[in-house]
DNA sequence: CAGTCGATTCACT
DNA sequence: GTGAATCGACTGA
C-alpha cells in the first residue's frame, strides 16, 4: 500500500541544518518544478551532499566565485551550475548562510509532467531514465543557469518548490561514495539513494580526461 | 592569457 | 568498455 504525498510545502528551516542531515531526509520528498508550458513534479531517489569550504568535491572549496556565489547565501535557495561544456546540474542550498554546504539532485522519478519531461529528454529509452543522473535530471526539468539562486521554500508557483512527500524510513536509506568526484573529496560516502530504486543512476568513480592532441 | 579539466552523457565497438 | 562532445571557470605563470 502507498501512502498518499503530502502535499506540504519543505519550510525554509529544513534546509537550515547540517547538509549531512539535510540530504537523506530529503529522499522521497517531491520537488515541484513550474514551467511555463505546466508543472513536473519529481520524487527524489539519490542525492549527494557537498559540505561547505571544507569539502575538496565542493565547487566552493577554493572559496566564493561568481559561479558559486549562490551557495554563500541563504539556505532553500537552488545552485546550477554548467559543466562539460553543455550540461546543467542543480542543487539546493543548506545550512545558514555563509557556510556554503548544497545537496546535488542526482536522479528521482518523475511523478506528475512526464509528457513534459520527455519532449526534452528524447534520448531516455524509458520514463525511468528520464532523470536518472543529474544532468538528466536538469535537462527533463528545463533547469539552466537563469534559474541559479532561485527561492525554493517561496511559494508552491514559483519556478521551484518542495513539498513533503514520503520521507524514506532509515533502513531504506543506502550511501556510499559520490560519483564522478575526484582527489581527496572522493573518499566521503556522501552520496544517497533509495534502496533498490529503479531511477538512481548507476555508480561511476572518477575517470581523469586524456589530452587531446 | 593559454592550458587544463570538469559533481556527465551518448554513440559506437 | 571506450572515446568524443563542447565551453567556461579556474589556475598559475
């Protein structure tokens, strides 16, 4: 039996706390995204938290940059960034501000707006893949860097919100190293996901890029 | 200011 | 499993 979502929107005092508490809890939760062509609603199954300036995966490890600044500010906000030269990822800020800690959304299933999704994913075989990784999870929600810094914990129609969901009991919880994170950082098994969930997206460790000639 | 490479994905072998 | 795609942020000289 499935329990009904609540349909509750996340308050901004949730992402207030240490993004190694804010991570797993938001697993289950469903992340609203309203675009202009309708809403897409995802569950989130996997996430990975990046811990602040302390953290060397952390993009705000060498300090505040204009790219990064979003993770300076308040917590409940969302950080996008662009990398490989054409893929988006998003994230959403935790802890007060100043401390720059963000959870990344690494893959969920989508559980309201897949029509939507699926114009803009053309390449996913199934609706599992349609945002199974991050930058799957970017492109299947119309997420870019115009959308860096916007409010998440604001109100249910703006261009993200958060809503209370299922939280995911403890025992289905499982972590274990972040993907794709390089050096020192890739030691911390800070990456979560639901247990057995078809959407998480599989593991891969770092992989360094030969020189072109 | 040039070199390097990335919190990745996809096509192809 | 391997390699290309593609560009902007960051680094170090």
């Amino acid at each position: 039996m499935i329990a009904s979502p609540d349909r509750t929107s996340l308050p901004r005092t949730f992402f207030d706390r240490p993004v190694l508490d804010v991570a797993p809890d938001l697993l289950g939760r469903i992340l609203v995204r309203t675009t202009p062509d309708g809403p897409i609603a995802l569950r989130l199954t996997e996430v990975e938290a990046y811990d602040g300036q302390k953290d060397p995966g952390s993009h705000a490890y060498r300090g505040r940059t204009p790219r990064n600044g979003v993770m300076f500010g308040p917590p409940g906000h969302v950080y996008v960034y662009f990398t490989y030269g054409m893929w988006h990822c998003m994230n959403l800020v935790c802890g007060p501000e100043g401390t720059a800690s963000a959870v990344l959304l690494r893959a969920g299933e989508i559980v309201e707006g897949a029509e939507l999704a699926r114009t803009r994913r053309l390449s996913a075989r199934n609706d599992k893949e349609l945002a199974k990784g991050p930058a799957r999870l970017a492109t299947a929600l119309d997420v870019d860097r115009a959308l860096d810094g916007e409010d998440a914990c604001s109100d249910p129609d703006a261009p993200f919100s958060i809503l209370t969901g299922t939280p995911v009991p403890p025992d289905q919880v499982r972590n274990g190293p972040r993907t794709g994170v390089s050096g020192e950082g890739a030691v911390h098994p800070w990456r979560f996901w639901i247990a057995d969930d078809p959407t998480v997206s599989p593991y891969r460790a770092h992989v360094p890029r030969r020189r072109r000639t």
